[in-house]
C-alpha cells in the first residue's frame, strides 16, 4: 500500500525518474500510456480493470489519494479493500518487472 500512497515503487514514472532503472516512464500493462504513476495503475489502467471493480464496490467511485485515505481510515472494510488491491497490482508490477530485468 506505501507504494501506492507515496508513488514510489513499481511504477514507470519512479523507475524513470529516481531509480534509474527503466528508459522511459510508460507503462508495461497497457498501451497508450506514456507515464505510470501511481495514480494511473489505482485509477485507470486497464490491466488492473477487475481489481479496480472490486475496490469501487468496497470503497465507491472516487478514487484519488484524498478520498482513498479517508475512506480507507473510515473502516476495516475499506482498508482491507485497498490492502487487497495493492498487493495484487503490485505484485503483477514487480514480477513483470523482474521478467524485464531478467531478459536485458
């Protein structure tokens, strides 16, 4: 979840920009997307589109960061919700990034 909440990890932005590790800030899950962000794998990309639906169902529509933490500080429901989210998508995120890794 600290991933998600802070923008820093697996995110093509982040390994463009501060670790230096990706030649571009696209994202790998989807095409057309020039720059993943944290805010893009949470609120649009569709690779993550069931994971998305199941998180919408618990928490409501309004994905951005303020409401998120709100509506995850609101209850237990909520924060396992989102819990449950992040530890999918990034999981997919790091080991497609160690497969990336692995074949340069």
């Amino acid at each position: 979840a600290t991933q998600v909440l802070t923008g820093h990890g697996c995110f093509g932005r982040y390994l463009h920009l501060v670790a230096r590790r990706e030649p571009t800030p696209k994202c790998h899950h989807c095409s057309g997307c020039n720059e993943d962000t944290a805010e893009h794998t949470l609120a649009y990309c569709p690779a993550f589109a069931e994971q998305r639906r199941v998180l919408v169902a618990k928490i409501g529509p309004d994905l951005s960061l303020p409401t998120v933490v709100a509506t995850m500080l609101g209850s237990d429901e909520s924060w396992q919700a989102m819990l449950d989210f992040c530890e999918s998508t990034i999981s997919q995120k790091e080991a497609a990034e160690r497969e990336r890794e692995s074949s340069s």
